[in-house]
C-alpha cells in the first residue's frame, strides 16, 4: 500500500529554503511569514514529496505598493523535464490590482499561462488558495471557486504531470524586470520590508518521497488511499473531482470577468498554431 500523508503545522511539514531571518515561523508553527528587502527575499520547502493530492494555503499579501515583488505557491518536480504547478501573484502600485498568474509546465515546457485580476483585496484578508492534481485534471481554486482547469490530454499527446512527484514550494522575491506592467515600474525599496503570510493549510495527497528520500512510486493510481489534516473526516473527493454544472458556471463567470490573459487566445504568441490542448479545453 502507498503511503499517505496530511498537513499538521509548518514546523512539522515544511522547512525554511532561503531567506534565514526573512522567513519565521509563529505562533506554535500556525503562521509562517515570508519578507523580502533589497539583499533578499525569502522560501520554505514542504518535507516531502507528493504524486498527486489536494493542497490548499491560506495567504495573506503585502498591502500597499508592491511593483516589483512576486509571491508564490506552487508545486514542482525536479530536473530539466521538471513539471510545475505554478500560482504567482505579481505586485502592482498601490490602487492597482495584484494580478495571479498561473502556469503549468510538463516535462519542463510551460508558457501554459492564464492571469487573473482577483475579486477582492488579497492583501486585506487571508484567502485560500488550492491545487487539486488528480490523473484526470488540474484544477486551481481560489476560495473555492475554479479559476482554471487543464485536463489529461495524453491521449492525444498532450503531456501532462503524471508520473513526476512534486515539492510544494512558497516564496517571496524581487521581479521587478518583468513583474509589473512588463518591467516597466521597479519595486520602490523605501517600502521594503515587504511581508506576506501564510496561514492554515492543509495536504491530502500520495506521498511520492519522504524528506529522507524514500520512496513511495511508481504505483497504480488506485493504490493510494489518502487521509487528511481532519482524521475524523479523511476527504477522499479530490481523486476523481472534476466541475459540476455549478461549478463550471463560476468558472466561467470568473473567468470571463477576471481573466486579463489567456495563452489560449494568445496567437502573436503561437504564430504556427495555438497548443493543441487549447482546442480541447472543455471544463
């Protein structure tokens, strides 16, 4: 039987990546902050590695004037043909909208993004923020709404994050050469230290390798039973989740009112033809 894993506290589960001072755990390993200034920025690590799951983060970003800065969540393999789960909120000037751009890469090709200008202030509140990675599809949430679905295509030779398990990875660090409006606006160091927080997250997922290295994979996809954060309630529901009607609706809805760009659409950037998986991309 594969092995299973679930979330218990930062301290537990993940460790610091870069950044030494600049990242801290709090709070009896509830919290965990991510600072970034001009020498630095700052990175924590999960543990372990996973081979499908479900995996949601409660963030909180940095208020004011951002241009420049760069806070992520993601999911990533290792390697040159690496493949990547890619959440990156990109900062703005202050009165504008930090912008969400997701990315998928397979066998270490992405330029798969989809942006979103959110529905809220992420920077007033904690939200959650959730990957769900079955054998069937990806689907990223914010809040519990879909914003973004990419399917197994592999029938059709379209590669997909199968067989690779992935480090779950957060970090906050100076893009200021492409991050906002292209470049064009730098992160302003007198606002420096710029801070975000992470919050209550929770990981249920296959265990692909532990922090020791040992490892769980390859196996059938049945063979994984997974648990939970909650074990009075294990939630078995992200194996074979997918949209129903409902939620096919908001993902619509966001995406028409919020997406502000889409590869799909993107033909100056595919002159020889938009990537196959574009003209599948039924919810």
């Amino acid at each position: 039987m594969v092995s299973t894993a679930s979330a218990r506290n930062f301290y537990q589960d993940f460790h610091i990546l870069f950044g030494e001072q600049r990242a801290q755990i709090l709070d009896g390993g509830q919290l965990l902050t991510l600072s970034q200034d001009q020498t630095s920025g700052s990175g924590f690590i999960s543990q372990n590695q996973y081979l499908f799951g479900r995996f949601d983060m409660q963030m909180k970003l940095a208020p004011g004037n951002t241009a420049g800065t760069v806070t992520t969540f993601y999911l990533s393999s290792s390697g040159n043909h690496h493949d990547e789960i890619d959440l990156e909120f990109l900062g703005n000037t202050s009165g504008n909208p930090y912008t969400l751009s997701t990315n998928i890469y397979t066998q270490g090709i992405g330029g798969r993004e989809q942006q979103f200008h959110l529905w809220f202030d992420p920077s007033e509140d904690f939200h959650t923020y959730s990957v769900v990675w079955n054998i069937h599809r990806i689907i990223i949430f914010v809040d519990n709404s879909p914003i973004r679905v990419f399917n197994n295509l592999e029938l059709l030779h379209v590669p997909y994050p199968s067989s690779q398990p992935m480090t779950i990875y957060a970090s906050f660090w100076d893009g200021d050469s492409w991050a906002t409006q292209g470049g064009s606006v730098k992160t302003d160091w007198t606002q420096a230290p710029f801070t975000a927080s992470y919050g209550r997250y929770s990981i249920n997922a296959c265990l692909g390798s532990d922090h020791q290295g040992l490892s769980s994979y390859p196996y059938s996809y049945s063979d994984c039973v997974p648990t939970s954060t909650n074990m009075s309630n294990v939630d078995n529901s992200w194996r074979n989740l997918g949209l129903d009607a409902a939620g096919r609706n908001r993902l619509r809805w966001v995406q028409t009112k919020y997406m502000v760009y889409n590869y799909c659409a993107d033909r100056n950037k595919f002159p020889g033809g938009l990537p196959r998986e574009c003209k599948h991309s039924k919810f």
